[in-house]
C-alpha cells in the first residue's frame, strides 16, 4: 500500500472557511519552499505551481518527490455508487492521499490539519502515522490576533471572523446561529 492520510469531509466548506484555508494553505506552501521542498500541480510535473483557487487547493511533489495528489475541495464532493447513500450522509465523503512519506507529506498533514482546526466539524482526518501527525509542520507567520468584540479576548487572526463589521473570536464566540447568518 503507501504511507497514506485519510479524510471524511462532513460537509461544504463556507466561503469564509474557504478563505482562510486557502491562506493558510499559501502559507504553508511559502514555509515549505523556504526549506526546500519543492511543489507542483496536482500531476506533479516540474516547473508548474500548486492549484489554489476558489473551488480546490491541489497539489504534489515534483518529479520523484511526487506521488498521490492532495485534492482538497471545497464543496463536499459526489456521493458513489459503491458505498450506501445513508452511510455517506452519516458519515462524510470519503477521500485520502498517499504520499509514501515524500518530502511533500508535511505539507499535506498541515494542509489537512489547518482545515480541520479552522472548519470545526467539516472534516474527520485519520492516518497510517500517530495521531499528532495533523499538527503544523511549519512556522508560518499569520495576521495579528484579532480582538473579539462580544468577549474582548484577544482571538487567533486566521480564525476570527468578520461580522457586521466586527471581529468574532472563532474559538471563543463564534457559534452556529452567528454561523447561519453569515
């Protein structure tokens, strides 16, 4: 088989969400060529960048650094034929990645790991590594915390949300009515 990440995504991702998933992905992807790691288009072909845009962040090693593709969509994705429609439902769409431990691995568990963190519920990742293999392998440098006009706590400036004109703290205040209406 191959070194393989796993993931169930639950539902859409919102356009927010999208947003900073899609920034933090840059971030990463800023990070890891500062160490080297070279990255392509989801096909792995040299010479050609990582595909981030308003529907998918795709993207692979170069060469043979490369192997399977991250192809991360925003919008859930189709049920299939081959798994029952009600346990797709209850269960999220299923997708995965093997990467075969290549260099570009560490992006893709950061990738994976700053979308679960920034879209609580949306996905439910699991790997053939332990389980701390979700966390950032890179330092990257994000926004400025932001200040949470509800609690006034200082929040995480990748995860607060901006509200009526306000910025919600996402891991303080932000919750499923504030959600709905956004």
């Amino acid at each position: 088989m191959g070194y393989t990440h796993y993931w169930y995504q639950m539902r859409n991702f919102t356009d927010s969400e999208w947003q900073k998933i899609s920034f933090m992905t840059n971030k990463i992807i800023e990070a890891a060529k500062a160490q080297g790691i070279e990255l392509a288009n989801g096909h792995g072909e040299a010479g050609t960048e990582p595909v981030i845009d308003a529907d998918k962040i795709q993207l692979n090693g170069v060469d043979d650094d490369a192997h399977e593709t991250l192809y991360l969509t925003k919008q859930q994705g189709k049920f299939v034929d081959y798994t029952p429609r009600d346990q797709q439902i209850r269960d999220g769409i299923f997708n995965f990645c093997k990467t075969a431990r290549k260099p570009y691995d560490a992006v893709v568990v950061s990738i994976l790991g700053a979308a679960r963190r920034i879209a609580k519920g949306a996905l439910r990742l699991s790997s053939d590594g332990d389980g701390a293999v979700f966390k950032m392998q890179f330092k990257v440098s994000v926004p400025t915390k932001k200040r949470c006009s509800l609690c006034r706590k200082l929040c995480d400036g990748v995860l607060a949300h901006r509200h009526q004109g306000e910025w919600i703290g996402d891991e303080c205040c932000w919750d499923e009515r504030l959600r709905a209406s956004e």
